[in-house]
C-alpha cells in the first residue's frame, strides 16, 4: 500500500483505516470525495472478501496486490470499481485522476466493468524509481530492488510482471537516507531472487551489481540484508564467488533459498530448472562461508505421491545433518499461478514424523498453512454461490 500511494500522497490526502464504512461515511458527511484502496493478498482475501463486497456497494474501491492481479473477475463481480494488475505506481494516479476529473478512458495496468463488460487499460511498465515508502501511512517497507522473475516456476506468479527490471542503486541510496532519516538503519530489500539484482540476464549473478548495492546502501547509513527474507535467492546463486563478495557488506548471516521438493519428478513439473544437488552444494558453500542456510520445502504439492514425500524428507534429513534449518511450507493454491485450480495433497505422515524429530530446526507456519490452504479452496467454493454471473472471461 505504501508503493501504491507513494506518487499520490503529496496531493491527496491518505487516510489509513481499519473500518472502511466507518470513516468513509464521515469523511462524506464533511463534503470530501472517497475513494477506498485495499491491497490483497490472496490470506488477506480470503479474510475480509464479505467487508470488500459491502463497502464496494457504497463507495468506490479500489483493489491491487497480487490477490488482484491473480483473479480480477471475482473482484469485479464483488462490486469492485477498479481492480489493479499491474504496476500500481502507474495506474493509481490515473484512477484517482479519472475519479475526480470524471474522465471515462480506463485507467492503465486496471481492469473495470463496463456496461456488464470487462474493459482494460493499457498496460505500462514503470521504472522503479518511484518512492517505496509513505509518510501518510507511517509505512516503511522493505525497498524492492527487483520486479518480475526470468524463472517460471508454476506456483508463483511473480514472473507474470514484464521483463525483469532493477532499482537503480542511486534510487536505492536515495531511499536509505530516507528511511535512516526515519529511525529505519535496518534496509530489506523485495526481490524474487536477490543475488540476481542487476543480473544481465536475469540468471546469472552480478557480483559487481550486488558489491555497489550494498556498498551504497552502507554509504547511506544503512544495514543491508540481503538474500534472507524478503529478498530470498536461489540455490545456483550460492557460490563462493557471491559470499564471499557480499559478506563484508550484508548485516545477515541466514541465507533463505529454495528447495522446494526432494523429488527430481517435482522438481520437473514444477519448472524450478535445479536439481537436489545444487540445494546440497548451496548449503555446503553456505556453512564454509559462515551463514547459516534455512532451505524452503513446500509439502503437498498437487501430484506428490508417496514417493515424492519419500525423496523429500530424505533430502530434508540430508541438508538438516549438513547444517540447514528447514522452513516448511504447506502448498497454498494461489489465483495468478500456473497451479491454481489444482487441490493440494493432503499432509503426508512423513512430514508430521519429521517435525517431531526435528522441531528445533524447522521453521515456518505448515499447520497455520494447511487451515489457510483449506480456506481458500472453501472461499471459492462458497464464491461460486454468491456471486452473480458474468459475460467476463
């Protein structure tokens, strides 16, 4: 949200709240025009998608984030007047602009229904020079350095975003000072893969590019973490030449990368393009060079068979006695990826028995994600009821 209204704030007045039809039906009263903004993500959806319904029955709203992106339509059908899927930093200017100017075009990088048709901006792509923090909200966030992803891994919808783009490190330099100036020393950073940041073919690292990065981001007053969350990297990332290089300069010792199955069959389908040996070797390196690896692993992942969940515990009792934290996941069908509409399955033993082996070195939210996975495909389910029918598609 905070990216979102970033370019608009010094014009507008932005008013954070946590009851919508309260404060709108005040700020009316007073004679000022409302104009309601949620960023969703598909958790937070699943949430308040009722509020969502009935404040869009009363005013106009907005909706963006990558809930949005990934199912347009069902927020349109919900009575959202204008849902955001693409760069948002383009398209909120123009929404309000539209708003108060009563211009009829369709806003760029939005969708709207028009006259029971779904109509669409043009898409534009925006550089990442924008402000990535908001005074209005008291909201710094971590800085994104990166957009969109040259990986096409199908439970993800992060590459769905254009070409792969880079935050010029002076921008990058310019915000830290920003954030110091705020009490904020501690800089993250978004990207989809960190040590790919300013990567010329947007797999293969940039030792140069992250070496300035970080240097700028200390020159600035900040520390830089990088290559932990939420700038997670991948494991053909972690190599000597990289640690070694960012070491001096990054505030981190976790390492985040992911393995994501131990199955070579998964691994495949799913096209992360890397095999379990590469996990093997990144944690190996990792552990020489003094950072401690947390490897991501998502169970339940749709197709897994038992011999899948076999070679994925084996290779999470491989990486554990190498030295790594496990972060278990529990696969969530996210609208927007390749695998939506593709029913998870159910939490094989062998996980439970490995958590009770090993509770001390696994991280994440697996039970908190299994309640989440079952509440989204319940939410659709009930969504097929309740909303009406649409000539969309």
């Amino acid at each position: 949200m905070a990216y979102a209204v970033a370019p608009i704030e010094d014009k507008y007045k932005v008013v954070p709240t946590t009851d919508p039809l309260r404060d709108a039906h005040e700020l009316q009263r007073r004679g000022e025009r409302v104009l309601v903004l949620y960023s969703l993500s598909t958790p937070l959806f699943v949430e308040i998608w009722q509020e969502v319904r009935e404040v869009a029955s009363k005013y106009p709203v907005v909706a963006g984030g990558p809930h949005a992106a990934g199912d347009p339509i069902t927020l349109l059908k919900l009575g959202v007047k204008y849902v955001v899927i693409g760069d948002g930093e383009v398209a909120l200017p123009a929404i309000v602009e539209r708003e108060a100017e009563g211009l009829e075009e369709v806003p760029p990088n939005t969708l709207m229904l028009v006259d029971g048709r779904v109509r669409a901006g043009r898409r534009i792509y925006a550089e990442l020079i924008h402000k990535t923090y908001s005074t209005s909200l008291g909201a710094y966030p971590p800085i994104e350095i990166m957009r969109s992803c040259a990986y096409r891994c199908t439970f993800c919808q992060t590459w769905f975003h254009g070409s792969v783009r880079y935050r010029p490190v002076e921008n990058v330099a310019q915000m830290v000072k920003h954030y110091v100036a705020a009490g904020r020393e501690e800089i993250r950073f978004i990207a989809p893969v960190g040590f790919l940041y300013g990567s010329t073919d947007g797999k293969t690292p940039n030792v140069d590019a992250l070496v300035g990065l970080l240097r700028a981001v200390r020159e600035a007053g900040g520390r830089p973490y990088l290559g932990t969350f939420p700038s997670e990297t991948r494991p053909e990332t972690v190599t000597r030449d990289v640690l070694g290089a960012i070491k001096p300069f990054v505030a981190n010792r976790r390492l985040s990368f992911g393995l994501q199955s131990g199955s070579e069959r998964l691994l495949a389908s799913t096209k992360r393009d890397h095999d379990v040996a590469v996990v093997e070797e990144a944690t190996a390196t990792a552990v020489k060079m003094g950072f401690k690896p947390v490897v991501d692993v998502i169970a339940g992942l749709p197709g897994e068979e038992e011999e899948d969940v076999v070679a994925t515990v084996k290779a999470m009792e491989r990486l554990v006695s190498m030295g790594a934290h496990i972060r278990l996941h529990y696969f969530m069908p996210l609208p927007g990826t390749p695998l939506w509409g593709r029913e998870p399955k159910p939490p094989h033993p062998l996980y439970w028995d490995f958590l009770k082996r090993h509770r001390k070195r696994v991280e994440g939210y697996f039970e908190e994600q299994i309640r989440l996975s079952r509440a989204i495909l319940e939410t659709y389910r009930l969504l097929t009821l309740t909303t009406p029918s649409s000539s969309a598609t």
